[in-house]
C-alpha cells in the first residue's frame, strides 16, 4: 500500500453531523483487548495530530496556510470525538488506564522485536519495563477497589507482575535527553516507531495528569501523580529521539504519512467489524491530508514529497499481539538499569555523585511515602501478597517475594 498513489476525496466531503460523530461504542465485556488498544492508540495519535498543527500556525505568519491546517485539523478532530466516542461510559477511568498500559507494553515491545536502529531499539527497551511495573501497580489498585482482575481484561495477552520498580524509575531530567534520529538516512520503521511512540506516550501523560485531580480515592490520586510524572519522563525520552532539523512542512507530511499507516494498520488488524469501518474511513480521510500536506510542500518549500519520504509504500504493518517471551527476557537482563545521559546502564555502574542519586533523594525520602510502593504495600497488608498474573516464575529473582514490594532492584546505592 503506497497511500501517496490513492486518489484523495475532497476535504469538505468530511464534515460530519453530530449523529455520525457520536458513534456506538465497543461492547467492555465483548472486545478483545487490542480492539481497546487500538482505540487508545489512535485516539493518542489524533491528539498529536491536533496539537502540532496548533503549534505550527503560532509560528507562522501566512493565513493562507493557517487556513489550510484549520481545515485539515477540524478533521482531525472530528476523529478524535469518534474514537473517543468508541469508549463505553460503564468502561471505568482505572479500567480504562489498564487499557493504557497493555497498549504501552504491548506496541513498545512489539517495535523493539522489530526496531533496526539499535539507539531506538535501546530506548524502547528501557522505557518498555518501566510501563509493565505501571501496569502492575495499576491492577494492584484496580482488585483492591473494585475486585476487578486486570488479567480478564488484558485477555491473558499481557503478564501482570513487577517490572523495574517504579520508585527506580524516577532519573535527574538531564538524564532523560537522547541523540536523534537522521531522517534522510533513518529506516522508514525508525521514523514510524520514533512518531508513533512519542505520540502514544504524550497521549498517556495528559491523560494521567488530568486523571490525578479527578480520581475519588487519595492512594488512586496519589498513584496517577507518580506514574504521570514517570510518563513526562518518557515523553522528554521519546520526544528527544525526533529529528529536530526538519522543517515545519516535513514535519506535516511525516505526521500525516503516520496517521495514514496507523489507519491503515489498525484496519487490517481490526476483529470489531464496526470499528473496522471507522478505521478504513478515516485512512481515507488522512490519505487526503498526506496530498494536501504533499502539495503544501511543494508550494512553500519547493520540495516535492519523495525529498522527505523516498519510497511512499508502506513497510511491514503494525500488529498488535501478546509479547511475554520478549519482555521476559529484557526483564531478566535490564531491570536495574538506569540512564546517565545518552547511555543506559546499571544503577551500581553510576558514580557515587550521580544526579540520580540526588533526585532520588529529595523525591523517595521517606521511601514509605512513594506512591507506587505505598499501593503495593497496603495490598499485601490486607491480603497476605500482591496481585499478579503471570505465566512462570519471575525472570528476575529480586522481584519474586510476593509478600514484600521490592524498593532497590534498579537503586541498590540508595538502600
């Protein structure tokens, strides 16, 4: 599928009422779980979608080119309304947040298998662990409210059991920028992944930061603080991986050629046939926006589109599926990693004077009082052992005690 040779609609024909922008929604006790996923998928790339274009137009002077991303961006956001309409009401803002983090886990590890470039590769990794921990303290929480078992609803695909402790996770900010990508000799699944990723991840932050003032329980306010900050973390990571000496224009046609392959993807992954149907018409739609942005270019920049994307085919698709080999085996090699800058590497390898050390200081102090460890702990104050899913024994044997929450795998320095 090359969606630079399709012949677009025109962009007026999108306009919708609001009959059909409030669509039925999924049925929580009938959907597999990667039907959800994908619906927190795509909404987190409509919200980027809408996001940069805003940011473009402040910087720009021309109303010409305002108005054509005015006109693009209503569209985008007619999306966005549908696929958050997808959501069912009775669907619970924590059950929902279990929904986050299988997707978290599940698409990060699925690129990493895949990842060519072994920078992106690496930062996919380590990032990749620090979500499956979020996914554990979340369901801690999720049976310990509600009775509610995360692995029904993660259809059995995903494990549920500690990853590289969340208390670790926390890093000075300098320690969170990477190198980035070439776009001109990047391979197209690094730029897709790079895209995709910051996009997924910038969709869970705001929807955690936003969630950390509206939930009803003190413990479930105080976890979705934590866990939003460790998201910021990931987003500064994620963001930083980006190309920034693409132009504003190249940008457009990347995010575009993104949403057209996402679309296209979840379309041919899709099991819900109503929701198929939303999925093939909006990669109709974007497919417009990819030749608008396309003539864009060509109009201010001079630059026809294969200057920024050489060959407009798709690469191999994005599937999402179960990935518990893979994560165990960056589980038992990587849980006590840390970053130190550009690199990745074991806590106990940091000098004595580490920023790490310093931040984890005045954030951890008194260990008792971090979140993430508080959950898990009352847990298994009222039930003897923490809740997990899991399919063998844990690959990393610090992490196995389920009477007691590991706080030093990943910050061994600190106990």
């Amino acid at each position: 599928m090359n969606p630079f040779k399709e012949k677009p609609a025109k962009m007026d024909s999108f306009f919708k009422s609001w009959q059909q922008l409030y669509v039925k929604p999924y049925d929580p006790r009938e959907a597999d779980p990667y039907t959800r996923a994908r619906v927190i998928l795509m909404n987190g790339t409509e919200y980027e979608a809408v996001w940069f274009t805003q940011q473009f137009q402040r910087h720009i002077e021309d109303n010409e080119l305002r108005r054509a991303l005015a006109l693009s961006r209503r569209v985008e956001q007619q999306q966005q309304k549908v696929i958050a309409a997808l959501k069912p009401a009775e669907e619970t803002v924590l059950e929902h947040t279990i929904g986050y983090e299988q997707l978290a886990v599940d698409l990060t590890a699925g690129m990493a298998a895949r990842e060519p470039d072994p920078m992106v590769k690496a930062a996919l990794d380590f990032a990749l662990l620090e979500d499956f921990d979020h996914l554990y303290r979340y369901a801690d929480l999720l049976e310990q409210e509600s009775g509610v078992r995360a692995e029904q609803l993660v259809g059995h695909y995903t494990e549920i059991m500690p990853g590289r402790p969340t208390i670790a996770e926390h890093r000075h900010p300098t320690d969170n920028v990477r190198f980035y990508i070439d776009n001109k000799t990047a391979h197209p699944l690094t730029k897709l992944h790079t895209a995709i990723i910051t996009a997924a991840e910038q969709q869970t932050m705001n929807y955690y930061m936003n969630t950390c003032a509206l939930y009803p329980t003190d413990v479930g306010r105080r976890l979705y603080q934590e866990i939003g900050l460790i998201e910021e973390q990931h987003v500064t990571q994620y963001g930083s991986l980006m190309d920034p000496r693409a132009t504003m224009l190249e940008c457009l046609l990347n995010h575009e050629y993104t949403e057209c392959y996402l679309y296209y993807s979840c379309y041919m992954d899709e099991t819900d046939a109503h929701i198929k149907r939303v999925w093939e018409e909006h990669f109709r739609q974007e497919v417009a926006h990819l030749h608008a942005a396309a003539d864009l270019l060509k109009k201010y920049e001079k630059k026809d589109w294969q200057q920024v994307i050489p060959d407009g085919a798709f690469p191999e698709l994005l599937k999402l599926h179960e990935n518990v080999a893979y994560v165990r085996d960056i589980l038992g090699s990587q849980a006590g990693y840390t970053s130190r800058l550009e690199n990745y590497l074991p806590e106990t390898q940091l000098p004595g004077d580490a920023p790490y050390f310093t931040f984890q200081r005045a954030l951890n102090t008194p260990t008792e009082q971090t979140p993430t460890h508080f959950v898990i702990a009352d847990y298994i104050a009222a039930h003897g052992r923490d809740y997990r899913w899991q399919t063998a024994e844990h690959p990393v044997a610090a992490l196995r005690d389920r009477a007691q929450d590991n706080v030093s795998v990943g910050r061994e320095r600190m106990m």
